[in-house]
C-alpha cells in the first residue's frame, strides 16, 4: 500500500462528502480501511493467505496474529483493536439493513470510518518506521 494509492481513496471519499454522495463514501472508507487492516497483516505476516477470505475472518486472523506477534502488537494496540472490531460489527449490521431499505445513520458511521482510518493510519506509520529502522 503506497501514500500515492491512500491519497487517490482519499480524495476519492472528499469528493464523494462534498457532493453529499455519503453512502458511496461511506463504501468507500469502508474498503479503504480493510484495504489497510489487509495490509499491516500481510506485513506482519508474509505467508499468510487471503484468497476467499470474508472480512470477519480477516479480522480473525488479524487479532490472532496480533496476540502472537510482537511486531504488529508494537503498532497497533488492543483498544485500537477493539474499536476496529467494533466498528466492524457495526458495518455489517449496515450492510444487513442496506439490502432492505436505505439506513439513517449513514453520516455517523461514516465520521466514525474516517476515525477509524486515522488510527489504522498511525500503525502503518509506526510500521513503516519500524521497517525503515
């Protein structure tokens, strides 16, 4: 993952709020934050596959591999984990309510998405330090 792609999605999703497009923003940030939780473990974890992989197995994997290594444990603490797992189960109960009819707390969610890549965003600068070092 470079800063040239994070930028794009970035923009892509500022883009998207200044139409008042909040739902594809929403989408948006969505992928951009499992793009990055992606990420970080396949740096943690080089030999780890991921094809045919759901999100809640993702995330599986990813606390499992959190509690086992050291190095993805020095990026990104348990409380951060926890809210990305949080925010997790929130966005799949959207998605459940999405299929039926359009849901109301699409801004919230999506101010919440926004902090949750922030967070993200502080372990892949801390990763990448410690890669760099």
């Amino acid at each position: 993952m470079t800063t040239q792609k994070l930028n794009a999605n970035l923009k892509k999703i500022e883009s998207c709020i200044s139409q008042n497009f909040f739902l594809e923003a929403l989408l948006r940030s969505y992928h951009l934050n499992l793009s990055v939780i992606y990420f970080l473990l396949v740096s943690a974890r080089p030999d780890y596959e991921t094809t045919n992989k759901k999100t809640k197995q993702l995330l599986k994997d990813f606390g499992d591999e959190l509690s086992v290594n050291a190095g993805l444990k020095s990026s990104i603490n348990k409380k951060t984990f926890k809210l990305v797992k949080t925010w997790m189960k929130k966005m799949d109960s959207y998605h459940k309510v999405l299929r039926t009819n359009e849901p109301t707390n699409t801004k919230q969610l999506l101010i919440e998405s926004q902090k949750i890549f922030s967070l993200l965003n502080i372990s892949l600068v801390k990763m990448s330090a410690r890669k760099a070092a």
